[in-house]
C-alpha cells in the first residue's frame, strides 16, 4: 500500500513529460477532470486526446460509440468537428486500422495508452509536433 503522506509522481504523457490538459469545453477524461487521466477503474483505457473530424465520429457511430448525439442525463453535450476529447485507446486503435483516426494531442495522451498503440502512429497523428 502506498504511503499517502508521499506525493503522488505526476501523471505522463507518451513523450515522457508531464500529462497536460486535453479539454475543459467539452469537459472530458474518465475522472471528468479535462485530463486524459486512467486507473484501475477506467477499464476503456480512455487515455488518447484526440481533436474529432467528421469523419471519425461518424465512423465511431457506425461502430457502436456514438459520440456526437448529445445525452443530457449524462451531462454529455455531443462532440463536434474540432473537439478534443479523451478517446479509448483500443477504439482509437480500431479507427487507425480503419483509415478513419482522429489528430492526436501527444502532451495530452497519457502514456497508458502505449500499451494499446505504438508511440510511432500516435505520431503520425499528432497535431503538436513540429
């Protein structure tokens, strides 16, 4: 058991620094904390930041995660064209291999999600790299 007077190490992101903000509007993360934070509890992995086009959240419905319709007993208000959002490692996986894959933030993808993707395609990706 972890001693809780110790400070808890920051969370990281693929690149190896510090996990940074990946959206506070919409508000996203598994904590709902705008961080693409995970633990124990978070069983999708939901650890890529990813900027949403058209055309993944359409595939993401046709696959069965239906992202864009707003569900207001959720407090979910619906993704647009442009959002960032903290996406399921495994389903952003599924939508690279479909040729339908959202732009990544790698500062905001939390280095979990290398254990479902490879650092190389997040970066083909990735919409902060120079």
């Amino acid at each position: 058991m972890r001693d809780m007077s110790e400070p808890q190490r920051p969370a990281r992101n693929v690149l190896g620094g510090n996990l940074v903000i990946c959206s506070t509007k919409p508000l996203t993360g598994f904590f709902r904390d705008g961080c693409c934070n995970t633990g124990p509890t978070d069983r999708g992995s939901h650890t890529v930041c990813v900027v949403t086009t058209a055309e993944f959240l359409a595939y993401s419905k046709s696959a069965g995660n239906d992202l864009s319709t707003p569900m207001p007993d959720y407090g979910f208000p619906g993704l647009k064209p442009g959002d960032r959002w903290c996406l399921c490692a495994p389903r952003w996986q599924e939508a690279l291999k479909a040729g339908s894959a959202p732009k990544v933030v790698l500062a905001a993808t939390h280095e979990g999600a290398l254990e479902y993707t490879t650092l190389a395609d997040l970066k083909k990706y990735a919409v902060d790299l120079n």
